[in-house]
C-alpha cells in the first residue's frame, strides 16, 4: 500500500470512504465527496470551451483557485485521518487499527444490545 499524502489518488479516495463503516462516522466519506466534487469542477474549468480571450481568463483563474480549495480539502482529509489514528508515522492507513476499531465497535454494539 502506498503511503496517503495529501494529494490522494482515487484507489485511496475509495479507501478512505470506506473507513466510514469502521468509526461510525460518516466525515470521512463526506470529506471525500467534496473532494471529489472540487475536482470534477477543476477538471471541468481546465477543459471549458473559451472562444473569447476575456472567458479564458476567467476560466483559468477559476482552475488555480479551485486547485487551492482542492488542497486544501486534501490537507482536512489528512489531518483528519492523523487526529484519528488511522495513519501510522509513514502517512499509511493502519489496517490493524481498523480492524481493532471495527471489532471494539461490535462489541460496543453487543453490550448495548443486553446480551452477555
């Protein structure tokens, strides 16, 4: 596995997304729909049909500042992860951490539930 930077790649996007089900939480996977969102926008003004000079202007400035809030979302993602214990010291997730995680969640669950 390769180590999450900031600049996550879709395989690690989707990885992420699923670390939802593991913390009962779902600001990851939310945290990653708006990534992906900003990035589909900046793809989208990089890519814009601009047939006056003035409209490539625009579109270029909309492609830099969006690629600032692209960043930034990265960056929330990974201090996120970080807060959360899910990357070890080499930026990975820790797929034991999970697993620990998922299994005191089932008996979190268990106990709430009265069976014993």
């Amino acid at each position: 596995m390769t180590a999450i930077t900031p600049q996550f790649s879709d395989e690690e996007l989707q990885e992420i997304c699923n670390i939802s089900d593991v913390i009962s939480c779902e600001c990851p996977a939310y945290l990653v729909g708006l990534l992906r969102e900003v990035r589909k926008f900046r793809y989208y003004t990089a890519n814009c049909p601009k047939e006056e000079p003035q409209a490539l202007e625009i579109h270029q400035w909309l492609e830099g500042e969006t690629l600032h809030v692209e960043r930034l979302m990265s960056e929330i993602i990974y201090k996120f992860m970080q807060r959360e214990g899910l990357l070890d010291e080499n930026g990975q997730l820790v797929p034991r951490l999970l697993a620990d995680r998922a299994y005191q969640a089932a008996i979190k669950q268990h106990d709430s539930a009265g069976y014993y």
